[in-house]
C-alpha cells in the first residue's frame, strides 16, 4: 500500500486518541533494592532515594524513589520479550499499519515527562498509552517519515496521575543506500560553540586537552562555561596523557551512517587524569573489547576539516 493515498491517510488520521497499549500494571511496586541499582548505576548521590532521615530533613515522609525512573517500573522485562503475548495490541496494529506505507524504520526523537507526585516504597504503578498525533510525510535525512507522538500516562494503585509522557519517534522509509561509486560521506560536523571551539581547534592539532578551573583546579568535560565544583567561570587546560581504560562501551550496528564502518565500538575512556569522554576504539575487533582495557590515544582526520581522537588497546609494555 502506497503512504500517499487518501484511503492510507484516512486510516492513519482514525488512529489519533486511539488507544495504543490499555493500562497495564507494572509487576512489581516501587521498592528499595531497585532504587539502590538505579542510583548506584547513574551515579546520582542525593541521599533522599536511600536515606530515611535524610529524606525526612527535607519534609519528606521517607525515602522516594527517583523521577527518571518512572517507566522502569512498568517495563515488562526479559521475559516478556523472549516470550511476548500472542495477543494483538493497538501498538501492533498502528506498527502493522505503518509497515503497509513502507515506513519499516524507526528512530525514538524526544521524550517531554511531567510529574505529579514522587513515587514511594509500595506504590504500584501502571501505565497506558495513547496516540496524540501522527504527522504527514515528512522528508528526513534518514528518509522519507511520519513522526508519531503518543502520551503515556502513569497511575498509582488508587487511578491517580503520577506522570505523563509525551514520546515521539519517526516511522520512516530507510533512504536508499548511496551508489558504490560515490564518495564517503562526511562525518557529522559536531556543534561548535564559544564554550568548546578551544577543544576542537586542539584537536586539530592532535593535542587532547581538558579544561581546568582556574581557581579550584578541577577538571571537567566536556567543557563548559562554569565549574561545577566552584561555580567560578575562569579556566584554562591541561594536555591529556592520552591515556586511560574502557569505562563502558557498546557496539553499534543499526542505524547505520555511510560515514563510518560497521559494526562500530563507541566507548566511554576514563583518561588517567580522572575524566571521562566518548570516543570510538580503534585497531581491537569489537569481540576484544573489554571494561577495564587500557587504551592509549590516537587521531584520525576522517576529513581536511575535521580531527578526533580515538583510542587504541595499550601495548604490553605500556601496561
């Protein structure tokens, strides 16, 4: 079915406040231990999420559990994926409907939460979905697409609103691939500002610098305008070892830009001067990638205007 016809509009114009997914209970109610994984996993110390009397010094009742976490207690889980319900939801029909007009990718674009109340120990939390609109065509760089945007709403055991939100993704047409003979397309050019252009003109030079605050002395990126320690808006740099380790890492293989060569390992490196940046990995398959390698810095000028650094697995006798 073509994504043009009038019929085809008509019948993706009858889903808007359609419901998408009815409210499904989470399976667990909001509880410490999770909270404890949550916290430890974002590195967020604020002692009101684990703390009893801390969280009781700010008026508090008792302990709650993170805002960011509120869809984490109604995901379905490992299971539920590896074995999924033979039931046919909204979202499987609207998805269905979609594939029909040829728009068989999808890439997630913003997310708008609002909330109405810090969740606690024992509530049970359950969501529904609807669709709040679905746009025309629209030409992409990943192709032609529709953008979908559907509200979530997240209820306590007794009905009440504790959240919504608004969750919008494209639906498109993959572009078609370019032809063997064209040039490699470029990099995407990153988003140079007053407050970064230093760290990019450096790496032109091949030089890894970190920006310091000059008053407290401590080092962050990537850069800003203020420190976050002091508060103080005067800085300068340190050059970087180029040294370091895998922090984490994951390894890309969809959706694929022509500028880069699949499958591509993205890493975050904690440098031996305590700070930590993205970078890709280089000379390693990604099977050999480890948490914990040490990685020593490299360049690549993918292109005349454009150097970044790139990390390689530490020689034996760099270790």
């Amino acid at each position: 079915m073509s994504g043009a016809g009038e019929d085809y509009e008509e019948l993706l114009r009858a889903w808007v406040g359609r419901e998408l997914v009815a409210r499904r209970p989470g399976q667990d109610p909001v509880n410490v231990p999770m909270i404890r994984h949550w916290v430890e996993a974002m590195e967020d110390p604020n002692p009101v999420y684990l703390d009893e009397d801390a969280a009781k010094a700010t008026g508090r009742d008792g302990v709650v559990a993170p805002a960011s976490m509120i869809q984490a207690w109604t995901m379905r889980g490992y299971a539920a994926t590896v074995h999924p319900s033979a039931e046919r939801s909204g979202f499987d029909e609207l998805v269905a409907l979609l594939a029909e007009g040829g728009y068989t990718s999808v890439v997630a674009t913003d997310s708008e939460l609002e909330f109405e109340r810090e969740l606690v120990p024992g509530d049970h939390v359950s969501v529904e979905e609807h669709v709040e609109s679905i746009s025309a065509e629209k030409q992409t760089g990943l192709g032609a697409g529709r953008f979908v945007s559907t509200v979530k709403t997240y209820r306590d055991a007794s009905g009440e609103v504790v959240a919504t939100q608004r969750w919008r993704t494209l639906r498109y047409r993959p572009a078609e691939k370019p032809a063997p003979d064209k040039p490699k397309a470029l990099r995407p050019r990153p988003a140079i500002n007053p407050d970064n252009a230093f760290w990019f003109e450096a790496a032109r030079e091949h030089r890894l610098v970190v920006q310091r605050c000059a008053d407290c002395k401590s080092l962050r990126h990537p850069p800003g305008p203020c420190c976050p320690q002091c508060g103080s808006f005067a800085w300068d740099t340190v050059e970087s070892s180029g040294r370091g380790h895998v922090y984490t890492f994951t390894v890309n293989h969809h959706p694929r830009h022509p500028a880069f060569d699949y499958p591509l390992v993205v890493a975050v490196i904690e440098l031996a001067e305590g700070t930590r940046l993205i970078a890709n990995m280089a000379g390693v398959e990604p099977a050999d990638v480890a948490v914990g390698m040490p990685v020593v810095l490299d360049w690549i000028d993918p292109d005349p205007d454009l150097s970044l650094p790139v990390f390689r697995p530490a020689a034996h006798e760099e270790r």
